[in-house]
C-alpha cells in the first residue's frame, strides 16, 4: 500500500422495509420475525415515521461474526 493512502471502506448496504404495526410492541415482534426471515443478517440503521401505525425501517447488512477473514 502506497504512504498515506487510505483502505477503502466497504459500501453500507442496506435493506429498507415498510411496517404496519399497533403498537411498539407489535412492531418490535414485527421487526425481530422480519430479521430471522431475511436470509442476510442485519442491523438496525434508522426509522422514519410514515403515520399513525406505519414507519420505514432501514437495516444495514452486517458480515456474520464467524465469516470475518474468510
């Protein structure tokens, strides 16, 4: 690597989802169930409200532990 040359940082990848819920309980099951299904694991990266009962979840991919240096 060349004196003062910066690795690149790998792109955040993110998966964004609309969710419907009734309350915070509801949507935290809600969240949880659409983590286990996803076939990547994810992160939490933010939420935006879209109304009363509605909001958008983003989540980043994160790489699982034990696939780190692989």
């Amino acid at each position: 690597m060349l004196a003062g040359a910066m690795p690149k940082k790998a792109e955040k990848v993110t998966v964004d989802h609309t969710f419907a819920f009734a309350d915070d309980a509801d949507l935290d099951r809600k969240i949880a169930a659409f983590k286990e299904e996803h076939p990547q694991r994810l992160a939490l990266d933010g939420k935006r409200p879209l109304g009363p009962g509605k909001v958008r979840v983003t989540f980043r991919v994160v790489q699982a532990a034990n696939a780190k240096g692989r």
